[in-house]
C-alpha cells in the first residue's frame, strides 16, 4: 500500500510539473500561469482582432505588480506610407526608420537581483491574463 502512494505522490508531481513547464494556448479572457519559469514567452498567435493586436495582463508575485503588454506585429503605429513616408523620410533623403510592432516578447529570470528587486522579476508566480481580442501562446521554460 505504501509502495501504491509512493507511485501516485510521483505521478502527481511529475504531472504538475509538466503542466507547469508549457502553459499552451490562451483564448480572449483566459488566464495561465508559471511557477519558478527560467523564461516565459508570449507570443500573438493573431486571430479576432482588425489589426491582429494582442493584449495582456502580467502579474509578478516576487513584486506583486501588474504590467501591461501589447503585441502588434502587423500594426503600423499610425505612420503614412504614402509617398512622404514615415514622418517626411523621403523628403530628406534618410531612410525610413520605421518598423511594425513585435509578435513575441520573452520575459528571462534575472540571476542577480534577490527576490523582488527586478520590476519583471519573473521568480515565483507569473499569471499572463489575455485582456484582448486575439489568441495568445504562452510558454513556460
């Protein structure tokens, strides 16, 4: 008997330590978690919103603050592509310094801060909430 609850405490542990190392898929309204990550990838898996734009909510328990996120890889932050280009760049002969907003962004354990030191410190518990339109992946390594 003893040998039985052995076998299911190890299972049980190695199931939530898998569930824990890959978070997956994140629908509109959803939430998921990492727990003591080495790094946590967000990443606009696009869908729902008219410009692709994703948007989230993180809360770091080392700090216990919340930042907000935007992943927007097709959005143009508004500047004309018309034959003045970004800001007047054709004009003055200058290439254009312009560029689209990022699909991803990769959050990594800071070795040399102690606990709570870092704005992002992202020891502990993350909770990535999707308050936006799109689908979001979110990976816990």
């Amino acid at each position: 008997m003893k040998k039985l609850a052995v076998v299911l405490l190890v299972a049980v542990a190695s199931f939530c330590l898998a569930s824990s190392a890959f978070a997956g898929a994140l629908a509109p309204g959803g939430m998921a978690k990492c727990t003591d990550a080495k790094s946590i990838t967000v990443e606009n898996t696009g869908g729902g919103a008219e410009r692709g734009e994703a948007n989230a909510t993180i809360w770091f328990s080392s700090t216990h603050l919340t930042s907000a996120i935007s992943l927007s890889p097709s959005a143009n932050q508004g500047f004309s592509t018309n034959a003045g280009g970004a800001a007047g760049n054709k004009q003055v002969k200058m290439a254009s310094k312009h560029s689209m907003g990022k699909k991803s962004v990769t959050f990594n354990r800071q070795n040399n801060f102690s606990r709570g030191d870092s704005i992002s410190d992202i020891d502990g518990v993350v909770k990535i909430t999707n308050t936006g339109a799109a689908n979001l992946n979110v990976t816990c390594g």
